[in-house]
C-alpha cells in the first residue's frame, strides 16, 4: 500500500494537535472568528445597506456585498459536502450570486450566522481526513483529491483574503472598522505578543 500524499497528509500529530478533538476545536474556532469578523461589520460598522453595494473605483466590479457573499459561501458548500453521505464532492463554483445578503444587512448577518451555526454542527463530528473530491474550473476543468481538514483550513485563508479587499472598499467608503478586522487570527496573536513587549502592533 502507498503512503499518503504528503499535501493530504492531516493527522493530529503532523498539525501539531495532540488529538483530532483538539484539532477540530481549533478549526472550528479560528472558522468562527474570522466569520464574526464579518457579522461585527455589518451588525456594527455598516449604517446603511447601500453600503453593500456600493462600486469600488480600485477593485473593479468589487463590493462589500460580493466579497461576503463569495467567502461565506465557501464555508457553507464545505459543510454541505461534508454533511452527504459519502463519497464527499465539493464545487465551490456552483455558489449562488446576486442573493439577499449582497444588499441587505440584515440578510448578510442572518447568512454569515447560518453558516457559523453550520460549522458547529458538523465540525466537532467530523473525520478531519476524511476524502472529498474537489471540483474545480481553473478555467480549465480540475478534479483533485483533497481532505476535510485541508479545505476549512483554506477556507479562512480565503476568507481572510476577502477581509483585506473589503477594508479596501470600507476605506473608499469612509467606513471605521475594527482594528483587527481582516486579519488572521494568528497575525492578530502575533500583533498582540509584540504589544506586550512594548513594540508597535505592526
């Protein structure tokens, strides 16, 4: 028998977890900030919904609306896939556009809340390695074996990276957030032990 791809290899062990339950917690906890970034903005720093939709004149075609949508919904397809019964296939293109939650505050809180409550309740559950098959236009047609655990560790990553555009629009928009909005838990750690030490927090 074959050893398993190092790119797919996620045991407790080699993500420096001492256990799966651990592991999961954390996944789970980092998913669940970086998508309570996103509820704190609409709830707290947007006053309108014409906000959401507002054109960036930097990012072309770009809004906060869009950007919500398009990393929320990476969170829900991966909880889908996960919840059918297997074999997992997963197509983050087959996402919805134009819904509720591009334009109205109260639809993208509702959304980005649906999908936290998604993760906690399949997350603590789940095989961390358990196979899916990735489905994927690049723009040629793509299908590659992938994991679980690998795919909600990218889809914070991916999240975050639509975090960062959203600040940019927010800026064009003079809308005040949160310090701390778009950047990764761990640069947020990072930023905070360098604090401690009386150094800048950037």
């Amino acid at each position: 028998m074959s050893s398993p791809s190092p790119a797919l290899a996620t045991s407790p062990e080699q993500n420096g977890f001492s256990d799966d339950a651990t592991a999961r917690a954390r996944l789970l906890e980092v998913s669940t900030a970086i998508l309570r970034q996103a509820v704190n903005l609409v709830e707290d720093s947007l006053t309108t919904d014409q906000q959401l939709t507002a054109q960036s004149n930097y990012i072309p075609g770009s809004t906060i609306g869009k950007h919500l949508r398009h990393a929320r919904d990476h969170f829900a397809l991966l909880a889908e896939a996960i919840s059918t019964p297997a074999p997992h296939v997963l197509n983050y293109d087959k996402r919805a556009r134009n819904t509720p939650m591009e334009s109205q505050r109260k639809a993208a809180a509702d959304a980005l809340n649906e999908a936290i409550a998604q993760l906690h309740e399949v997350v603590p559950t789940a095989n961390l390695a358990e196979p899916i098959t990735l489905h994927a236009v690049t723009p040629y047609p793509q299908v590659m074996e992938t994991t679980f655990a690998r795919e909600l560790w990218f889809a914070g990553l991916h999240a975050i990276h639509h975090w960062s555009m959203v600040r940019v629009i927010a800026g064009e928009l003079g809308i005040k957030l949160e310090d701390t909005f778009g950047f990764a838990p761990s640069t947020i750690v990072h930023m905070e032990s360098k604090a401690a030490l009386g150094k800048p927090k950037i």
